[in-house]
C-alpha cells in the first residue's frame, strides 16, 4: 500500500498559504512600510513554532489559529483582541481555502497508480484535512486517511505510521510512504518499517541518506523498478 503526505506533497500548502497571508497584508495600510515577503516569512515561522504546539496537544486546533494571529501582528506593534484575531484569521483562512489546488505532478501520479491501493497519513485537524482532500478532487483515490488529530499522534513520531498499517491489516515493510519533509515523512517511516521516499521538490541537500524523487512523475517508474 502507497500512503502519501497531503500538505506540500499532493497541496501546494506554500501557494495558498502565501496568498491567504497577503490578503490580510493588502488590507492593513499600517503595514505599508514592512515587505510583503519579510511578513510573509514572519508569518511561516509563528505558525510552525504554534501549530507544533497543537500537534503536542498544548493548545486546541482554534487557539493556535488565534494567537497566531496575535503573534504575528504583535511583531509589528498592533494590538489584536480576541475577537480581532479571529476576525484577521477568518480573513486569512477564505482566501486559504480559495487557493487550494494541486500540484501539476499530483494527478497522473494518482492515475498511474490506479492499479494499487493508496493512503494518506497526514498531521492536521481531521475535518480540514478531509475537505482538502474533496476540494482537491482527488478523495476517491485513498482508501485509508490517517490525520494525526483522529488518532492523537503526530509525525514524526514512528507510531501514527504503525498505526496506519494497522489499520489498512498491512504489515509495515509492505507499505510505502511519500512525503516533502526529509525527517518528518521519509526518514520517520522509514524508521517505522516503511519504505520511505523523500520528496524533494526544492532539490535541497541532506546529510542523511534517504530514498529520493524531485517530482511524483517519478514515483510509478521508481517503485515499479523495485517490484
């Protein structure tokens, strides 16, 4: 069984998420001053250092969207209430969710895969990550979704992967799983007993050695090659 990542992997995450921050910094004549990107960049590292403390379970899935929120127009000295920091998210998450597409690889992939059985093994909240997926158009490809919300872990740690060949009653060395981030996908499956294969679409350099594609075009031939 294939199990895929879903956020940078199948969705590009980077392309909607960019456009929902800059809906919110076209908006604010206060932020004039500051570059689109250096807020743009501002943006990504709050929402990583927030949204790994949900996946830790030290805050819910709605008060990271908030203070996010409130951090990232703290560092430019304005003040949000509550209310205000939902209203910005709000905003934010329209435009997100707009901007939702795949990747130009994604589709083909899928369909030269059609003869075997795929899965996605995803950290997020469930519902979100199941409305990508119908967004997407791409649902009916998966028999299996995994979220780290539903079962209460969260890569890279090794079990949500164990716990996804338990699942689909498939042992871990006959499971194979796709994802963009070296460590969190391919290298912690890998440990879980998986095959994992690192997406490097960015062609970015690493000290470990991992299994590597530069584009899904390249997933049917490779794991075709090894049958």
């Amino acid at each position: 069984m294939i199990f895929f990542d879903l956020d940078g992997t199948l969705l590009d995450h980077d392309y909607a998420d960019k456009k929902g921050i800059l809906a919110l910094y076209n908006i604010h004549a206060d932020l004039a001053h500051v570059d689109e990107n250096e807020f743009y960049n501002v943006y990504k590292e709050v929402m990583e250092h927030y949204f790994d403390k949900y996946l830790s379970g030290e805050l819910t899935f709605e008060e990271q969207r908030r203070i996010r929120m409130i951090e990232l127009f703290s560092r430019y000295r304005i003040k949000l209430t509550r209310e205000e920091a939902d209203c910005k998210f709000r905003l934010y998450l329209q435009s997100f969710e707009q901007n939702w597409q795949c990747y130009d690889d994604v589709e083909n992939c899928l369909l030269s895969l059609n003869h075997a059985e795929k899965g996605i093994i995803t950290n997020g909240n469930h519902e979100q990550q199941l409305q990508k997926l119908k967004n997407l158009g791409i649902l009916q490809h998966f028999a299996l979704i995994i979220t780290s919300d539903e079962i209460g872990i969260a890569k890279p740690d090794k079990r949500i992967f164990v716990e996804a060949c338990r699942r689909a009653n498939k042992r871990t060395d006959a499971c194979i799983y796709v994802g963009d981030r070296l460590h969190t996908d391919a290298l912690s499956s890998k440990e879980a007993g998986m095959r994992g294969i690192w997406l490097n679409r960015n062609h970015e350099t690493a000290a470990e050695e991992a299994e590597v594609i530069h584009s899904l075009s390249e997933l049917s031939a490779l794991i075709d090659l090894s049958l």
